[in-house]
C-alpha cells in the first residue's frame, strides 16, 4: 500500500477508544500525532504507551471552542476527526450536549480546517444514518429518517462536509463506522458499548443481559479494519474517491447470540467457568432496528479496502486484551 510522506495528523477525540487507536498506529508510522480532547469519555490511560513519543502533542481542549480548533489545525496536513458524544441513549437523555458537541463542534472543526488549508479532512460518521431504512445490505446512497438525536447529528456532519466540499474546495471524507470493537474500548460507564460491557460482566461471572431474544444482529467491526479505512482514506490519490462517504465494516452480520457465544468461547480458554455463566434476556430497546448490515463495495472499489479482520477474528484479539489488561 503507499504510504503517506511523513506527516502531521489531528486527531480529534484521540483519547477515545478509535481516536487513541489511531494516534498509536500513524505514530507507529513516523508520522507526527496531534491529539485534542476535552477529556468527557476519553482517559489519560488510552494516551500512556506513547504520551512520552516526541511526535505526540497532546491538547486538551474543547471542539465547542473554535479558539481550541484554531489552534489544533495549526500545521496540520490531515485532520481525523472522531471527537463526539456517542451513544444513543445518551443523546435521548440530553440532546443538547449531543448537539452541541456533534453538529457546532463539528463545524468549528470544519471551519478551522478549511481556514488552516489542512489538505485533507477525514471524518467519524456512523451506519446510524441509515435509520429506519429497512433494506440490507445498507448501500451508501440509500438512507432512512434518523431514529435519535444521535444520528441527526451525524448525518448533519455529512451534509455540512459536502457543502465544505462543494463551497470552499475542502476535500472530506466521512467513514460511517458500523458498531467498531476492540482493545480499549471503555467497559464502564451508563453509555458503555455492548462488547466490553458483555466481556467485563463475563470475565466477573455476571450475566449479561441482552435486549430482546437475542436475534437482532449488527455488523460488528473490528478496530483494525477501521484503522485501514482511516489511513486509506488520507492516503488516496483518486480524485473519485474523495467528497463523499463510506461504509466502514467487515460485511458480514452477526446475532447478538451468536457475539455471547463467541464471548464466552474466547474468555473460557482463559477460564473455564466462564462457559457457564448464564445469558438473561430482557425487553428490546426501543429505536433498535433489527438487522444492520453494510456493503462494502463502494469502499472496495474506490479505496481498495480489504478488511482483515472477521468478528471472530477481532473477538479473538479484544478478549485476549481485554483479558490481559483489565481482568
Ligand atoms: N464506536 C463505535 O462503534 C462508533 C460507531 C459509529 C460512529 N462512531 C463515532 O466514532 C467516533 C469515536 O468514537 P469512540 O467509540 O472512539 O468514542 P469515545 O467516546 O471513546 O471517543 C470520543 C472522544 O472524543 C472526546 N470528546 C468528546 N467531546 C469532546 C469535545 N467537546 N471536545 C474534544 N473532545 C471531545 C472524548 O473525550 C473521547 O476521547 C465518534 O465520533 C463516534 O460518534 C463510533
């Protein structure tokens, strides 16, 4: 694959569980890494095997502040831009924050980048556009209604990266990630992603608890896979490819039974008994479609995207650091 030339990268949100994944593989590259977050559900802990590389800055600071943004664009040739309030249930909860930091963060970003002449502008979306559509697999030019203030957000994001596109000549691209997993994805907290969570309760014998009969089933990608589309994404050269937005996934769709399965599967290699823990099944969530599913295709196609990493394959990975890091 070709690689950039040595750069300088902003990436926001970079102590999240993505943003930090991020930071540590184009670190890894060489190149040099800007990281601004305000700390909301991001950790000092995500930043602490390269906090000390001299190719790391670290600015804690806010989106919603364009002097933060200003300052953070300052020399930067690409921008990943993952800093948001995830979660759902969260923005139901307070749409507000949501809005602010998703939609006027954002646009803070934005602008600052088009005023820096950041060369490229790369950005978190989420497979939450699709909303009520029902069809499968989810294509990119078939959306529904959003089905939360979440989701509103980020198809905001997308409209205002095109109209960026379109009137200033800043060149974007949004990744609609597909429920991403991976090592040091937080476990904790109200608004904590299914698979830690899962893995935590699992790893202390606890049951986890699925909503509804555990048939629903989602597309789960694993950190690596978005890691590629990441630096595909700053790396092409295809005039075609740019402007635009792409599923980010592995393709293929799992039950949430069959992700408890492979959990406990994975985790009793560790320790046995973890193989009787017992699922208990609650209510459906309400906004929760039933199926999601990506395609790939337009990724393939236009970025040459090749996902190396299965659920199964990724599970394997998570549980083992998961295991390791904080059993
Ligand atoms: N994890 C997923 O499955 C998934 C799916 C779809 C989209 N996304 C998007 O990917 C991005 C990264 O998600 P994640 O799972 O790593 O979440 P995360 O919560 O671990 O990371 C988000 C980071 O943004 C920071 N942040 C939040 N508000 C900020 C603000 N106002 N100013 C500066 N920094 C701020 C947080 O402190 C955190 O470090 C988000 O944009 C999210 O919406 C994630």
């Amino acid at each position: 694959m070709e690689k950039v030339e040595k750069t300088t990268i902003l990436i926001t949100g970079g102590a999240g569980f993505i943003g930090s994944n991020l930071s540590e593989y184009f670190l890894g590259l060489g190149h040099k890494v800007i990281c601004l977050d305000n700390f909301s559900t991001g950790h000092h802990h995500n930043l602490k095997d390269f906090i000390n590389n001299l190719d790391f800055k670290l600015i804690e600071g806010d989106i919603r502040n364009i002097e933060d943004c200003i300052l953070a664009v300052q020399g930067v040739d690409f921008v990943l831009h993952q800093a948001a309030l995830g979660s759902v249930p969260r923005s139901i909860n307070d749409p507000i924050t949501t809005n602010d930091v998703n939609v006027s963060g954002f646009l803070n970003m934005l602008s600052a980048s088009r005023d820096a002449k950041v060369k490229r502008f790369v950005y978190a979306a989420s497979s939450s556009t699709y909303g009520d559509s029902q069809g499968l697999p989810k294509v990119e030019d078939i959306i529904g209604k959003p089905l939360s203030p979440y989701a509103i957000t980020k198809y905001v994001n997308e409209l205002y990266a095109d109209i960026f596109s379109k009137t200033y000549g800043l060149e974007t691209i949004g990744l609609r990630y597909f429920n991403v997993f991976g090592r040091k994805q937080d476990p904790n907290g109200a608004y904590a992603a299914v698979i830690p969570k899962f893995v935590m309760q699992l790893m202390n014998y606890e049951s986890p608890i699925i909503n509804g009969d555990g048939n629903y089933s989602r597309d789960f990608t694993y950190i690596d896979n978005v890691i590629q589309m990441n630096e595909l994404a700053i790396t092409s050269q295809n005039l075609e490819a740019v402007n635009t937005v792409y599923n980010t996934a592995f393709g293929d769709r799992n039950t949430l039974n069959d992700l408890v399965g492979y959990l406990k599967k994975y985790l009793a290699e560790f320790d046995s008994k973890i193989a009787d823990v017992p699922i208990i099944y609650g209510a459906n969530r309400v906004g929760d479609i039933p199926h999601s599913l990506a395609s790939i295709d337009k990724a393939k196609a236009l970025l040459g995207y090749d996902p190396k990493y299965s659920l199964q394959e990724g599970l394997k990975e998570a549980v083992s650091w998961y295991w390791n890091n904080l059993k």
